[in-house]
C-alpha cells in the first residue's frame, strides 16, 4: 500500500498555507522587498535559450491572460491553482526557528510578479492541523471563486469552503473501502491520543477538481459531480473496489479523470458516460491532457542496485497507440503552445543545477533552454496565460548547516522574457 491520507493530505495542505510569519522567533521566509528582487532576462534578443542561467534586469511579470475559465489542482504532483490574477503554489521552505523547517504556501501576482504569503500568525507551522492558520488553500477556482477543504485539526476533512470561509459542500457519501480505511484511520488517531470527528474520516475528500459550474469530489476510491448552482449531484463511480485511488491527471474539458491503484493499475472514469475503465499497467506518474491526447512519465522496471529510468509517453485518451517521445527526464514536465516541457532525469546527487529543455511534439526537436537550481518542484503553466512557471529549490551549505532558497523562473513558451527570483532563506536549516 503505497499510500495513506496523510500523504494526500499533507501534501495538499499542510505544505500550502501561504506563509511569512512575523514572530521575532520565527524568520520570514519572503523578504519584505522581494518584488524588488524579481527580475527578467535582458539578453540581446530577448531569448534567453544559451543554457546560462538568467541575466536580471526589471522586476514585473506583465502576464497577458485570455479566456480563463477554471483550474484545479490536476494531479498528485501539482500543488499549485492559477486563476485569472494569481499563481497560488506550495512547497516553500523556511526555518522554524529551531533548526528545522516547515512548508508556506504563496500566491504570484501574475502582472506583477509579487508574492504574497497568505499566514501572518506568530510561530504557525502552517499544517492542515493548525486550525488557526490564516492560509487559504485553494485546491479548485472556478471564475473569481477559489475552493479548499476546511481545517479540522487532522489531516482529513469533508467540507469544502470558499475563499470567504464560507461551507460550499459537505460529503456524506463514502464507500464501502472508504469505511474501511476510516476504521484504520480512527484506530490510528485513537492510538496517538488525538480528537477528531468521525464523519470527517469517513467522508473524507482527498481532491477537488473543476470545470465552469461544477466541483468534483474524489474521496478514497471514488468520484462525483457537485453542481455549484442547483446544489445537486451525480451518483459516486468507485474507482476500484478494493484499493486507495490516486489522482493521476485530469481533463476536464471532456469529462475524464485519470486514477492509479495502489497495484499500478491505471482507471479512466468517463464522467460523460458514467463509466470506469482500466486502460493499463505500470508505473505511471504526472499525466497531462493537451489537444485530444494524453502525455505521461512511465517508470521501467530496474533492479533493485539499478537507479530508475524513465520514459515520456504520448497516447490516445484509453492509452493506445502509445509512443515514446522523451527518454530519461525528470518526473516534472508542463505543455505550452505545442511544446513540452521538461528537465533530463538526475544522474548526479551532486549536481547543482539542471537544464530545461523543451520539446517540440509537431518536429520532435528538442531545445535547451537555460539551467535552473538542483532541485526542480514543478514546471507550471495553464491555458489562459501566455508564461511558463519553474520552482526549484537551491541549497547553499554552510559548514555543519545549509540554506535551501526557492528559485522560481518565469519565461514565454519561447524561451524569451525571461523573470527570475531566488527568494533568500534567512535562517539555516539542519
């Protein structure tokens, strides 16, 4: 069993609450002059396509947005919702004020390029357990509306709020797996002492997703539709009867939803139809709908003294016709204007830096774009914006400690206009 609640939960919580708290014990992971930092490639001809890392000259984003209409955090790996104004993104890391560290959540002015931490409480750690953090965790947005699940004080929750705190949706179906892992969760908490509702395990949402008038509930093994208007819903699809379903990608202009089993098994629920179909085996990670078809990381099988290899998978929607496209890159990759992003796979943990790439899917060329910090978070784009997004994280070692600093990169799907800023840890982590 490969995973529990407390990994989806944490990962879609704990490590977003927007932080930058003001306590004298606590550092401020964003200084206060951080816009000031934020700045863009000034090269000869506006592209920064040499494989060097970014030269920075001005500070705003100037984002130009189109038709937004919805996004949602699509897959295990995102953790990141972008509306029309605002990139929302976890992963941040800051010193604790005793050594070690927690994890913040931001939000990035699109045409500005500001960032904003959403928690101002003193010494707040910012996990889902933190029922007086301050962030907002947006896991949906749909218009000028964001969604998130609200706080309980463990990492499971049924209720879904608005930016405003104000209860969208409670779940109050669950399944008969998913009565089955709450009696293990209940033991669990029973066992470490701790208080909690029982309905807000058993009904537990793990995920929202989106499209312009609907929320979609996806709890331990199944799957609906919550119409934001009529405040009614479909009738759940289970997934798979007898294990964990994670979130594997989503394309929600055609109504379908991509799960893997805690076997590798890979289900497509049509939500269109109201079917669930297995469509594959594998190890199979990070899958994004562009254009009719579905692209996708696959692990190969390794022995056990062999580092994994992977491949970059291009297919139709039910998994046929599937080709290789990329060999041995990274996990992370986005689509922009018929070009895939991606970094090549680490062969090096000593590397210090890793080179972008992009990848053309109409000539199949592929093209360096310029190199970034070692440790690459995400590659984060939407239709409705004209920039691509990379976080990665940056360590500085300083004797017995380090500094990881979060380096977030921004350029044009050209490779041009590019916008850079390493925001500075003031406090060293053990």
């Amino acid at each position: 069993m490969k995973r529990t609640l407390n990994l989806i939960l944490a990962a879609a919580m704990s490590l977003a609450l927007f932080s930058g708290c003001n306590d004298k014990n606590v550092s401020k992971y964003i200084p206060d002059n951080s816009t000031v930092d934020s700045t863009t490639d000034s090269t000869a001809d506006g592209n920064s396509s040499t494989g060097s890392t970014p030269i920075k000259t001005t500070k705003a984003l100037d984002t130009v947005v189109t038709d937004y209409k919805f996004d949602f955090w699509s897959n295990e790996f995102d953790g990141y919702v972008m509306t029309d104004k605002y990139l929302y993104f976890d992963d941040l890391f800051t010193a604790d004020g005793a050594g070690g560290h927690v994890c913040q959540d931001y939000k990035i002015d699109l045409q500005t390029g500001e960032m904003t931490s959403l928690c101002n409480v003193p010494q707040c750690h910012h996990s889902f357990k933190d029922t007086d953090c301050e962030s907002f965790i947006p896991l949906a947005a749909i218009g000028d509306k964001c969604y998130a699940l609200k706080r309980t004080g463990i990492f499971e929750s049924r209720t879904i709020i608005d930016e405003s705190g104000n209860v969208v949706f409670e779940n109050k179906f669950a399944s008969d797996f998913a009565l089955q892992r709450a009696e293990q969760r209940m033991d669990e908490y029973d066992s470490e002492g701790t208080k909690y509702d029982e309905d807000d395990v058993k009904y537990a949402i793990n995920y929202i997703l989106a499209d312009e008038k609907n929320l979609y509930i996806v709890g331990y093994n199944y799957i609906y539709a919550y119409d934001i208007e009529t405040k009614q819903n479909t009738e759940p699809l289970i997934i798979d009867e007898d294990f964990w379903c994670d979130l594997l990608g989503a394309d929600m202009e055609n109504k379908r939803v991509y799960f893997k089993n805690d076997v590798q098994e890979v289900f497509m629920a049509d939500l269109a139809n109201q079917t669930v179909t297995k469509v594959c085996d594998g190890n199979i990670n990070n899958l994004i709908a562009y254009n009719g078809k579905i692209y996708y990381i696959c692990f190969l099988p390794h022995e056990p003294d062999e580092p994994w290899r992977t491949q970059l998978f291009e297919a139709a929607p039910d998994f046929t016709n599937a080709k290789v496209l990329i060999e041995d890159c990274e996990n992370v990759f986005n689509i922009k204007d018929d070009k895939i992003f991606y970094f090549d796979q680490s062969t090096d943990e000593g590397e210090q830096q890793k080179m972008l790439h992009s990848y053309d899917i109409s000539t199949g060329e592929s093209t360096d774009l310029f190199d970034v910090a070692e440790d690459v978070m995400r590659i984060v784009t939407a239709p409705h914006i004209d920039r691509i997004f990379t976080i990665s994280l940056h360590s500085e070692h300083t004797g017995v400690s380090y500094v990881q600093n979060t380096v977030l990169i921004s350029f044009k799907p050209d490779g041009s206009d590019v916008w850079t800023n390493e925001v500075k840890n003031q406090e060293a982590l053990y």
